[in-house]
C-alpha cells in the first residue's frame, strides 16, 4: 500500500544520496589487498604480489543524511576499538544524523583505543560537516559477564584490567544510565571465539561455550540490561555473519554456532522486547571487511596474505554485484534501521554483502574452470569471475 511505497521510496533516496563519492587507488592486485588499507590503519606495505601504494582516504560518503535526523538521541555502540571495523563506521553514520555517541570497549585495550582517539583517526573520523566524530564517552565493557559477581578473581587482578571496575554489562548499563538517562540506540558489534582457528570436530566444550557466551548471549545480555531505559521506538541492532547458515571452512571454533544462535535470538528478542518495550531487534549479515579483529583470525606470516583476504577475494569473484564492500555501506544500512525508515522493521536477519548470500554455484570454482572459459559472449561476459577485478582496474588503472 502508499505507506510500504513511501518507506521504500525514501529507502531509495536514502541509498541513492549515499553513493561513495571516492574512489580507491592500489598499484596492482586484487580488492581484497585495496580493502586493507581502505579500513586499517597499517602502513603501506607488499602481501605477496601485491602492493598497495596509497591510502586511501575514508571521507564522509553519505550525502543527504538530512533524510534522517537523529538529533538528541543517544547511541550506545559496544565492541568499537579502532577506526577499521564496522561498530566505528555505524558509530560514524549515526553521527553524521545527529546522534550522540557513546561506546563500549574491551578492556584490556581500552587505552590503547583512547590514545588513538587523542591522536586522531584522520579522515577515518570526518563526519559530513567536516568535522571529526565525538565519541562523548568510552566505557570499559566485557561482554563475558553480565553481572559484578560474574567475574572472577582471575580477571580482576589481572593487569589488563588494572583500575578498572564496572566493566560488566549490568554495570556499564548502570553508569550509561546515570551518565545520560536512556539509550535510543543499541549497537553490539562484538564478537570473540577464542578457538576460532580450529575445526569445530576440534573445538574444546570451553572453546564452543566461550564463543556462545561473548558473541551470542552477550546480546541477550545488553537488550536485558540496557532496554529498561529505551524508550519505545528504540533499536537494537547486532552484527552477523553467512558463516552462521552456509559452511565457512577455517571460520571455526563454534564460532559459526554462535552466528547461529545471534540470528535466532534476534527473532526472539524482537518479540519479548518488541511487546515489552516498543523496541526493534536486528541483525545484519554482513560481508567480509578487513577489520584489524579479522585479520587476527588467522594471520598469515610475513609476505603472506591473511584468511580475510581470501574470503573478500572470493566473494569479489562471485558475488551478484562484482563491486567493493565498504564498511559504510553497512554502516548506512544500520542507520536506516535506527531511524524511522525501520520503523516495521524488526526480528530479521538484513543482508549486506552485495548478495553473496543468495548464490548457490560459485563461478570460480576450479571444478566449473574449463567450462566457464569456454563461454563467450552474453551473458557470460558479465558472469565471469574476474568481472568484478577488471572493473575495478578500469576505474583506477
């Protein structure tokens, strides 16, 4: 009906005005080399072949965010600890509209995140104004533990936590509270599966829980805690991965269980909080991003390239739009589902991957390789699997 035409047309819009305006520049290779330099923060260097000569840098890609004004809302994101990863690029678009943000890091490198911070993220953190993004406040946050009385000796001595108390969820939801009165706003971009490396016929039962617990209950955890103090209309959103419905060999550890669950409880939440509090819960399934927390996965040694490379390789190959993830385009779509625009919105799993969850026959297999080389004409042509590569050399030779 005219409402449904509405909400899409001024979804439109929305994408329409949030077209990159920058492009990316590399000497050689493939995207997923271009894609680590684009959302880290690490010097220019060679993986392999490849050398990535420039950096590119991040400016505001989202015009036209006056469609959405978040002005006097306050977003509380969780799991945000650099400048490269999808928490800071939501953070950066919810800031563009207005809001105020406030964030939740891990502990043990909560120092290092703030003395980034003084230093400056450089274009990272320019918002469309030209000015740099505030972070109003960092709380210290582990998503292990809900409660005080959760955490054990072990973790309180520990260094890394040294001079730091209230860093559980009930805790934090409580100085949040204090500090600002509510939370509009609700983002858990966190994740952490300490066997991840693993197979999961090899995954330890405290490897399997531990990954369930920081990437999984943790959500129930925070919308638990900090919805007593949303107001109705309020959005939740998490971060998911295709790992939790399709098999991502190397992707281990339970890790992919947890992704599972992630997506299950977003259904479940979104009608306990729905019908308790007026809230939307949501999840976005996110394509892969050369995030400092995904490189560490499985880090490749010197002059070699990483696990993450590979996985952005291939879905550059056979996604259904053959073109660049950029982390501000998850960011623009989370914004949306924080605004009004995703007002209905809620319990479902948004894709955000340029498709790739929708393929079935990947065309770089080494199976179908003769076969594909053989295909002229259309629609091969733009079916092949380095369609995707050669348009991006033609964009920046």
């Amino acid at each position: 009906g005219p409402p449904f035409g509405r909400l899409v047309k001024a979804l439109t819009l929305l994408a329409l005005a949030a077209t990159p305006t920058e492009g990316f520049s590399a000497a050689t290779g493939t995207f997923a080399a271009m894609q680590n330099r684009l959302f880290s923060p690490f010097a220019a260097k060679s993986v392999g072949k490849v050398h990535v000569a420039t950096h590119r840098k991040l400016g505001p890609v989202m015009s036209g965010s006056h469609l959405v004004d978040l002005k006097g809302k306050v977003a509380f994101v969780a799991g945000v600890a650099d400048s490269s990863g999808y928490g800071w690029a939501i953070a950066k678009q919810l800031a563009n509209a207005g809001a105020t943000i406030i964030v939740g890091t891990w502990p043990p490198v909560l120092t290092l995140f703030e003395r980034g911070l003084s230093k400056g993220f450089g274009e990272d953190s320019k918002l469309l104004d030209g000015t740099d993004m505030k972070i109003e406040k960092i709380y210290p946050l582990d998503a292990m533990f809900t409660t005080p009385e959760e955490v054990p000796d072990e973790v309180k001595n520990n260094k890394r936590y040294a001079g730091l108390t209230g860093f559980d969820i009930a805790s934090c939801a409580e100085k949040v509270k204090k500090d600002y009165g509510r939370v509009d706003i609700l983002v858990h971009s966190l994740a952490n599966g300490p066997e991840v490396t693993k197979p999961l016929l090899e995954t330890s039962r405290n490897g399997y829980l531990s990954a369930s617990s920081a990437s999984a209950y943790s959500m129930i955890a925070m919308v638990s805690k900090f919805a007593p103090m949303m107001p109705a209309g309020g959005s939740c959103i998490s971060l998911s991965y295709i790992a939790s419905e399709r098999v991502v060999p190397g992707y281990g550890g339970g890790m992919s269980s947890a992704k599972a669950q992630l997506e299950s409880d977003t259904r479940v939440l979104a009608w306990e909080a729905g019908r308790k509090y007026g809230l939307t819960v949501n999840t976005i399934s996110a394509g892969p991003l050369a995030s400092r927390a995904a490189i560490a996965i499985k880090k490749g040694g010197p002059g070699e390239r990483n696990f993450i490379d590979y996985c952005i390789d291939y879905n550059l190959a056979n996604v259904p739009l053959p073109k660049p993830l950029y982390a501000d385009d998850v960011g623009r779509w989370a914004l949306a589902l924080c605004s009004p625009l995703g007002g209905a919105v809620t319990g479902t799993v948004q894709y955000v991957d340029n498709g790739m969850h929708a393929m079935g026959l990947m065309v770089d297999s080494t199976t179908f390789q003769e076969y594909i080389n053989r295909q002229k004409g259309d629609p091969w042509d733009f079916w092949k699997p380095d369609v995707g590569t050669k348009r991006l050399q033609e964009e920046d030779p």
